[in-house]
C-alpha cells in the first residue's frame, strides 16, 4: 500500500493467480525434483559401476537406468517451463489499467 491506502500495482498481494497457473508452478516444481534426484542417482550408480564392479546378472541392465529417466526429466521439465513461462508473459499495451499509467 502506499501513503494513500492505494494498493499498488505491482504488488503481490493484487495478482490473482489461477489453479492452472499454480498447477503448473507444481509440476515443474516436482519435474524438478525428478531431474535432480535422477541426476545424483545416476551419478552414484556410475561410481558404483567404475568403483565397485557389481558382477550380480541385473546390474547391467540397472544401472544405466537414472540415465535415461534423467533424459525424460529434462524433457518434461524443459515442456513444462516453457508453458509456464509462456502464461505469465506480461499484459500488451492495450490491456493495462488506466491507472498503472500514472507516475507515482
């Protein structure tokens, strides 16, 4: 608020942000995460495969696997930030309140 009572424009307090807005700052919240922890699983599993040499039958097949979810993550994050910035793009011109034109 300013020295009037007036809210300002720009303050937090007066965006309105809608479910699908927050719903999407979720998902790439979580796409996030994902991509991190398959990041750090993927490198210990290749420390464990260049350190210790695993001989059980399924370690081939296991340890590439953080990899490639690390991959997808990447992905999905990259799609879901994109969106997410696309929305939040600033209003044109012609659609700012009359108001917001007034210097303070």
């Amino acid at each position: 608020m300013n020295a009037l009572g007036r809210r300002m424009p720009c303050s937090s307090s007066t965006r309105r942000h809608s479910p699908a807005a927050h719903r999407l700052t979720r998902a790439v919240q979580w796409a996030g995460r994902l991509l991190c922890w398959s990041l750090a699983v993927g490198m210990t599993t290749t420390a464990t495969e260049l350190l210790l040499a695993p001989q059980a039958a399924w370690w081939p097949a296991v340890w590439p696997l953080p990899w490639y979810l690390t991959c997808l993550s990447t992905l999905a994050w990259t799609v879901l930030r994109a969106c997410e910035k696309a929305s939040q793009r600033p209003p044109d011109e012609d659609t700012l309140p009359d108001h917001w034109d007034q210097a303070a």
